[in-house]
C-alpha cells in the first residue's frame, strides 16, 4: 500500500531552492562575525604598539628623531665635516659624505654611532657630536569641558593640572573632580582618574602626574551639564519641526510676508 503525501507537506521545487540556496548564506554570514574571519589586510594595519606613531620614545628621557626635526652634525676631528639637514617624510636626511641615510627613530647616541660608522671609511679618527632641533611635532591632547580643545604642542615637563589649566576648564561644566589621562596603548592602555582640585584644596599633588608626548586629558562634563545634554537631545528633535510648522502657519496668515499683520 502506498501512503501519498500531503499537498500541504509536499515539497516543492522552488522551496528546496531556497532552502540550498539559504543554508550556506547563514553559515556565510555567522562566519563574518567570529573573531578569526576578520580580513588580513586588515590585520596587517591595525596598531601594534604605543600610540600608533611609527616613531615613538620619551624624549624627557632622551630625544629621539622624528618627521619634521633638525638634524645638526660635527666631526670633532676633522672640522670640514659638518652640516644639518631636516628629516624627511621617509625618514631621511642627505649626508654628504655618504648620500640619503634613514636616521627616524633613533636617539642622539645611537645616530652618533651610525654617522660615525658612515664616516669609518673616509677617515681614521672620527668623534661626531650631533645635535636634534625638535621640529615642532611633539603632542599632547586636551578633549572635553575645556576653551581650547584639540592637539597641543609638547614642550616638556609638563603635569597634569597645568595642561588642564592652559586649555582653560569651563566654568560652570568642566568635572575638575574626574579629570582623566589617558595613555593610550593596544596591549596595556593606561587609564588614571584624578581629582585636580585636591591642589587647590588640600595641596595634595599626588595624582599630578607627569604628561608624555600623545598623553590624552579629558576634562568630563558635570552631572547637571550631562543632565541637560540628554534633556537637550531629547527636546531638539520635538521642538525643531515644530517650530518650523508654526513658522510656515504665521507665513500664511499674514499674507506671505513675515512682520506685516494683516489690519482688521
């Protein structure tokens, strides 16, 4: 005996088509999401140290040589060899003596030893004394309740409360009790929290910390500043077209011209 499906059950052609065509399009797409399908190319640019510069050092520590310096050099024993150039945007400055040479990222020693090297076969006795004339591209950042946001050039032995205090704290939304600094790094960030206020109040300088080059500080908004910025985004939508109704109603009932009332 034969037993004949259903024609609510019976599959259709076109149902198994999508259904074939359906599967590997989900399977496809759970696939986008896992954290081992993220692109190689992708892989290959995202930040593996530091803030992200290619060069990168303390240069409180010991100067380091980035884009945009001044390299200033002198052979101590033979005075004829000297010059300065500025380094170029691949990392380059012309030596005479030896042509284009990469000098990005080293610090003052470890150019000496370089340039002396390059010089090894022109003389016997070589002592090269070299100078770095910061270009300017030392940064830090000031983000929040502040006058003057943005990037800010780093000059050196600065703290915390004084970049806060240059930028210039809002007075009346500015958090001077949450103020953070943020180092930023992919493996090991570095994020501190400070009350700036205990300088002023107590004279504890505890968390007065220390800025390095690509330091974040982010002056928070207030409780009643964040207060009113949600009650601001939540009012703006509403009241925007409103008043662009009741605009566009007393545009027509005066006539077509704003300002002239009509006179009964």
């Amino acid at each position: 005996m034969t037993h004949r499906m259903s024609p609510i059950f019976r599959p259709t052609r076109l149902v198994l088509a999508l259904w074939v065509g359906l599967v590997p399009s989900l399977f496809a797409l759970a696939g986008c999401g896992s954290p081992g399908a993220v692109d190689k190319r992708i892989l290959q640019h995202l930040n593996r140290e530091g803030f992200g510069k290619r060069y990168h050092g303390d240069a409180q520590e010991e100067n380091y040589v980035t884009i945009g310096d001044t390299i200033q050099y002198i052979d101590l024993r033979n005075p004829k060899v000297r010059g300065s150039g500025e380094v170029d945007i691949d990392g380059t400055i012309l030596f005479d003596q030896a042509g284009a040479v990469f000098v990005a990222g080293m610090t003052r020693a470890e150019l000496e030893t370089f340039l002396t090297q390059k010089l090894s076969p022109y003389y016997t006795d070589t002592a090269i004394q070299v100078a770095i004339k910061t270009g300017g591209t030392r940064s830090y950042y000031v983000w929040g309740e502040v006058a003057s946001p943005g990037r800010k050039r780093f000059i050196g032995d600065m703290t915390l409360f004084e970049a806060v205090i240059a930028a210039g704290p809002q007075e009346h939304t500015a958090n001077l009790g949450r103020v953070k600094l943020i180092r930023a790094d992919p493996t090991d960030p570095l994020v501190i929290t400070a009350d700036v206020t205990q300088l002023w109040r107590s004279g504890d300088s505890t968390y007065n910390v220390r800025l390095k080059e690509y330091d974040i500080v982010y002056v928070p908004p207030t409780l009643l500043k964040q207060f009113a910025d949600v009650v601001s985004a939540a009012v703006v939508p509403i009241v925007a077209p409103l008043r662009s109704i009741l605009s566009t109603v007393f545009y027509i009932n005066n006539g077509g011209r704003f300002g002239n009332r009509r006179r009964f």
